[in-house]
C-alpha cells in the first residue's frame, strides 16, 4: 500500500517477514508480531514487520495483479492512514481473529488502517478472480476500536 501526505511525501506501507530485509536496514518498522503461534515469535525467523516508510519500495510489486487501485486523493486522510500504522494490533500471523472466524494477515492490516482511516472499504474487492483472505478480520476489529473510542 502506499500514501501520499500532506507535505507530499510518499510512504509504503507493508507486512513482511522479519527476515525478509537485511539487519541494520531502515524500513520503518511500526509493529511486529508472531507468526503462526504466538510462543514461536520469539525467534526472528517466525516475525512479522508492519513497515511504513518514506519513499519506501515494494519489492514484488511487479507481481501484483492487476493495476493501482486509488481509494483518496485526499491527503489529509492519507495523514490518518499513516498516523495509524503504529496502532496496528500485532496479532498472531494466520490466527483466527475472535468471532469473524477470518484471519489476521497482510490484508488485515490494510483494511484495519483504511477503517480506521475513516476511509470506505464498501466496494474495495480484490481483483477478478482473486480473493483476500483476512480482509473481514481487519475491518471487524478496527470497526469495534472506533466504537469503542467513540
């Protein structure tokens, strides 16, 4: 996922394997979590990263299908997305998330920040033929935060 801010800078945002970017490198860890069980999360080789950074890559971008898909022009929101991604629950990796029955992973976390981004996810579908597994996970829990804080 990428925004734009405000001042014009663009950041990514992601969820990769801990082990997936040299030691050392800044990749604008936000969270990290376990994967798989929580007990497992000890050891580097079962963590996840949360990223958001400046002019950050997506190194398998290419990869993707299908193009772009731009849900706000509107920076200020974008701003809310970006100031969110410290607040992302770190959740066990692959793990059921309460009564959704739809599990935490990468979508998760991006219709996590586009809710609590007061962003509509109303519409955003995968592309044709795809699915995104962990989507409702995401919008349930960040859903149930926001009525919580109101």
């Amino acid at each position: 996922m990428e925004a734009t801010v405000g001042d014009g800078t663009r950041y990514v945002i992601e969820m990769a394997p801990a082990w997936s970017a040299p030691l050392g490198l800044d990749r604008g860890v936000a969270v990290s979590g376990p994967v798989g069980l929580r007990a497992l999360g000890r050891w580097r080789l079962f963590r996840y990263e949360v990223r958001c950074w400046a002019d950050g890559t997506i190194p398998d971008r290419s990869y993707a299908v299908g193009g772009p898909v731009v849900l706000t022009t509107d920076r200020m929101k974008s701003q809310a997305l970006v100031s969110s991604v410290r607040d992302v629950p770190s959740l066990t990796w692959g793990r059921n998330v309460g009564a959704v029955s739809d599990m935490w992973n990468s979508n998760s976390v991006v219709s996590w920040l586009l809710v609590m981004a007061d962003m509509t996810v109303d519409g955003v579908v995968p592309p044709q033929g795809g699915w995104a597994p962990g989507w409702r996970a995401g919008i349930a829990l960040a859903t149930s935060r926001r009525h919580d804080s109101n």
